[in-house]
C-alpha cells in the first residue's frame, strides 16, 4: 500500500518536470491508477483484520477526497490541452 501511494505523488511529480501537457496528463492518468490501488489495498487490509472499521472509514475517505481532487484537476488540465472542446 505505502509503494501504491507514493507512487501517485511520483508520478505528479514527474508529469509536472514533462515538457507538454500532453505528457503531463499521462502522468496523472497513471497516479490515478495508483490511488485506486490504494483504494484496493485499503479494502483488502479491512478483509484481512488488519484495518478496524473506524481506520478502514478514514483511510477510504481521505483517498476519496484525494481522488476527487486529482479528478478536478486531470480535467482541468485536460481544458488547457483543448480550449476548443471546453
């Protein structure tokens, strides 16, 4: 789970140092892939006994939240690649 979640803010980081946003959103298309697995991995330590439900809950809720952000933000650079579609 700690490699799934470093791995999504790697691959912001690394999109960010891309010379297009092209490349840039490629990256965060892979972070999101990312936060998902954290997403899974959090569901499986519940099935597993080693989350409670109270930690299960709060894990689940931040990488929701996480998610939406990186959501907004993917569109929002997926605008500035394409004004004409906006």
């Amino acid at each position: 789970m700690q490699w799934a979640a470093v791995s999504v803010a790697a691959n912001i980081a690394e999109g960010s140092g891309r010379r297009t946003i092209a490349d840039y959103l490629r990256f965060l298309y892979i972070a999101k892939g990312s936060l998902r697995e954290v997403e899974y991995y959090i569901h499986l330590s519940k099935r597993l006994g080693y989350l409670n439900k109270t930690a299960h809950q709060r894990l689940f809720d931040q990488a929701d939240e996480t998610a939406k952000i990186l959501v907004s933000f993917i569109r929002f650079k997926e605008q500035e690649a394409n004004p004409d579609k906006a």
